[in-house]
C-alpha cells in the first residue's frame, strides 16, 4: 500500500487533486503537508480530514525541520509537490521568498525522499521500487513563444520572471537528483489553471471580483498576450493518470488547447456573466475594463503540445472549455450551476 504526502494540498490545484483521490483504496495514507497561508483554504477541505487515513500536517516545505519530521514521522513513498509562491506580480517585488519556498524548498523535500529511499545501508528495495517524486511545474519556464509553434518536454528552459526561475531552478534539481541518485522522479508543466476556488490573484477570478464589486477590470498592456487555459479538474485527471502509468525520469506537458488573449478572455467571461446577471440601466460591463501600466518581464504568449500520453487515455475527450468557464462564473457569482 501506498503512502502519499501532498505538499500544498490546501491550495487551488492541490485541493481538487486531493478531493479526486480521497476515496482512492490503493492510498493507506494521505498525508496533506500545508503550510496554511492566504493561498489555502481548509474551509472547503475540512469534512475531507474525517477520514482517519487522511491526515493534514501544517509545516513549511522551506523549512528543513518540517520536511524532515513530516518525512520521519509518516515515510511517504509518494511525495506529490504542488506547494510553492505562484503569484508573478508578487515574485517580482519578492523574489527572494519564490527562492526560498519554490527551490530551496523543492530541494528541502528531494533530500528527505533521497535519504528515505535510497538508503544504500537499507535492504528496502521494495520500498524504493514503489517511490515516485512528482514535481508540478509551469509552462512558464520555458520562457515566451511568439505567435507561433509550442512549448513541449524538449523545449529549452528560458524563464523570464523569478516565479518563473524559482520553478526551473527546482526542476533542475528534480533532474539532478534523478540523473546523479537515481531518485524516481517525474515533472509535468501545466497550462493556466482556472476552475473553483482560485485565487482572486489569478486573472479569472479578479474579473469576477471586480463585476461583483463594482471596480474597474485592470488588463495589463493592449491585452494581447495570450495564455493557454486548462480546467483545473482536467489537470488533476492528468496528474492522477501520470501517476498511475507515467514512467521515473520523464516529463509530461498538460496543455488546454484554448488559447485566448486576456482581453479575449476577460471579454468572453463578462458576455457569460452578463447573462447570467443581466448589467442594469443600460451599463455595459464592457465598460469596466481599464488598460494599465504592463507588468515587467511580461511574457507573450505561453502554449503546450499535450502530450501523448493523454490522447492515448481519452481523458480530456468530454471536457468543454465553455461549459467549464461557466462553472467557474457561476461558482464565484454564488450562483448554483
């Protein structure tokens, strides 16, 4: 049987993972490490930790007596590290936490697994074939695309944000220890997630916020740069299909196939809500939106060729980006959908 810790499991994409594989019997422990920030969010998961083989561990993947004692305590053959610093904007006025948490802390959880796993004293060789360290990482670091062509797992790294560059400093320690210990690891990078319970940092929910507040919608530049937009469960589905079939010492793309520019996007999102709730007096949401200042080191475009492993599956074959997004309105309007 297998004991899993997720990292960040309180977060957006954790927190749907961790929902999707409750109920999973070939789990005898899920162990949720969390550091409780701004960023989690217990109140939606709490009824999950009823369930006495799922335990939440609060504790800092940056700080090495955490890792260490989450590791000692429970001896996690799976680590799954969705924990880290996502917010761009912020890691350009901080980089210096996106170091701390996102690297230092990714190698902080390598450690601990390579001295779990790889014990060259240990005669747990079982143990060890069963291990997997899965790391979650962006599109992002592979830099900015033109109009054409996509990122895919032989694309070059070239971040250009220090979220960004934390994200590829830790990935090339997930390669490192791969390559010089032959710790079991996988890397999967992921298009923009968007779904439920997002952050209202993220560009999907702010909109939202802004209608239902009433305030002016910030789109940075002319709102031409497009991103590639990918419904959260539909990246959890993929997530858990690595994790079943995928193969140690290789990379997966997780892409959406919906690209949008923001202005495209920010525009499709206010027709939904404007008929979902009708703008009064002959206002026009549209109205709302307001260019601002770029932000610095701002990247073109981001796009992924999925790959194929998940076409081999079917598993995006019944998901539709429209009907997601309205989900996703619905759900931050307090609307039932």
């Amino acid at each position: 049987m297998n004991i899993i810790l997720i990292t960040g499991g309180l977060g957006f994409i954790g927190g749907h993972f961790l929902n999707k594989i409750k109920d999973n019997n070939s789990f005898e422990k899920i162990i949720v490490f969390d550091k409780m920030t701004y960023a989690s969010n217990y109140k939606r998961l709490k009824n999950i930790f009823e369930n006495k083989n799922i335990l939440l561990v609060k504790g800092d993947i940056a700080n090495k007596n955490d890792v260490q004692r989450v590791f000692k305590k429970h001896k996690p053959n799976i680590v799954i590290n969705f924990a880290a610093e996502s917010h761009v904007d912020s890691s350009i006025n901080k980089p210096e936490l996106f170091l701390e948490v996102n690297t230092k802390g990714t190698l902080n959880l390598l450690i601990e697994a390579k001295k779990l796993w790889i014990n060259e004293n240990s005669l747990l060789k079982e143990t060890f074939e069963k291990s997997i360290f899965f790391q979650i990482s962006t599109d992002e670091v592979f830099g900015s695309l033109s109009t054409h062509n996509l990122f895919d797992e032989r694309s070059p790294y070239s971040p250009n944000s220090p979220y960004s560059a934390s994200k590829a400093s830790a990935d090339h320690f997930v390669k490192a220890f791969h390559k010089t210990y032959n710790l079991p690891t996988i890397i999967s990078y992921s298009s923009n997630n968007f779904g439920p319970y997002q952050n209202e940092e993220k560009l999907i929910p702010k909109i939202i916020s802004c209608v239902k507040k009433n305030k002016d919608i910030p789109i940075y530049a002319d709102g031409t740069n497009i991103r590639d937009w990918i419904y959260v469960e539909d990246h959890c589905k993929a997530i858990n299909l690595i994790l079943e079939k995928g193969k140690p010492g290789k990379q997966y793309c997780i892409g959406g196939s919906n690209e949008m520019s923001n202005l495209e996007i920010c525009k499709l999102i206010l027709v939904n809500i404007d008929q979902l709730i009708p703008c009064k007096n002959k206002n026009k949401y549209m109205d709302k939106i307001k260019f601002v200042k770029d932000r610095k080191g701002h990247d073109f475009r981001y796009a992924l060729k999925t790959s194929k492993i998940f076409y081999d599956h079917g598993i995006f074959k019944k998901s539709s980006f429209e009907e997601n997004l309205r989900i996703t309105i619905a759900h931050f309007l307090n609307l039932k959908k």
